[in-house]
C-alpha cells in the first residue's frame, strides 16, 4: 500500500510562493480558514499565530497547494493527495537544490510553458540540450529555487 506524503519547502514567504507554484502548477492554494476559526475560538490558537493573505486566513508562516482532483478535508482545507507546503526558515538559500520540481508542458510547447512562467515571476537560468534526448530550461522560482521546465 502507498503511504501518504507532501513535499515541505523551506521558504522566506510561504503564503507569495505558494501562490507562485498553485499558478505553475495549476494546484488550488489551500484554505485553513475554517478550522483556524474554530481553533481561534475554542481558545487553542492566540491571534499572532495567524496572518491573512489573498484574503485568506492563514497559519502564520505556512501556506500549502494541493491538485485540484485529489480529495482533501472540508474543514481543515488540506489536502489528501498530491500537496507540498511551504514553511518559512530564518535562513536564505544559499547553495543549489538538492531536489527541485520538473514542470512539463505538452508536446511541443515549451517555449509557451517557460514563456507563462516567466510571467508568473520565474526566470531562465540556461538552456539544457541533450541532443536526441530533447531540451529543456533550468530555471528559478521567485525565491531562487531550482526547477527544469521541459
């Protein structure tokens, strides 16, 4: 049997970030607004540990997406399948990324693929050739992290 996962991504603005990739990806940006309420007024959460963004309420310091097909708790908002959630670190990125994201368009339109990135807020470092193999962009998301659209 599979096991359940999520990717953690450190980060310097979880909730901007996740908005970055949610659009990349085309993943819905979770909403814990619900059960942040009912944690506010049960007394088991304290008002700075929350922060609003796009309208959202938010744990302060996370921000997570999900696929849009996969199943996910009505309450807390999370996501049930395919997630990854972005938690901010005091320290900055400082070396290359020991894991990345490949994004992958479909045949034939990578130029629109890096093209919709870049207006999303990435930007192409080099283009990778690999002869018969193919070609694809190492590029970086708005906080520098390594990805390769192909």
């Amino acid at each position: 049997m599979a096991v359940n996962w999520k990717l953690v991504i450190d980060a310097r603005n979880a909730p901007v970030i996740a908005d970055f990739w949610a659009a990349a990806l085309e993943y819905e940006v979770e909403d814990p607004g619900a059960l942040i309420e009912r944690l506010l007024a049960a007394g088991h959460l304290d008002a700075d540990a929350v922060t609003e963004h796009g309208g959202r309420r938010l744990f302060r310091g996370l921000a997570a997406i999900r696929h849009p097909d996969d199943p996910f708790d009505p309450v807390s908002g999370i996501g049930h399948g395919r997630r990854l959630l972005f938690q901010e670190v005091p320290e900055g990125k400082t070396v290359k990324n020991r894991l990345h994201i490949d994004v992958h368009g479909e045949p034939g339109g990578l130029d629109a693929l890096v093209a919709r990135l870049e207006g999303l807020g990435a930007t192409r470092v080099r283009e990778v050739d690999k002869g018969p193999a193919g070609h694809w962009w190492l590029m970086r998301d708005p906080e520098g992290n390594e990805f390769c659209a192909a």
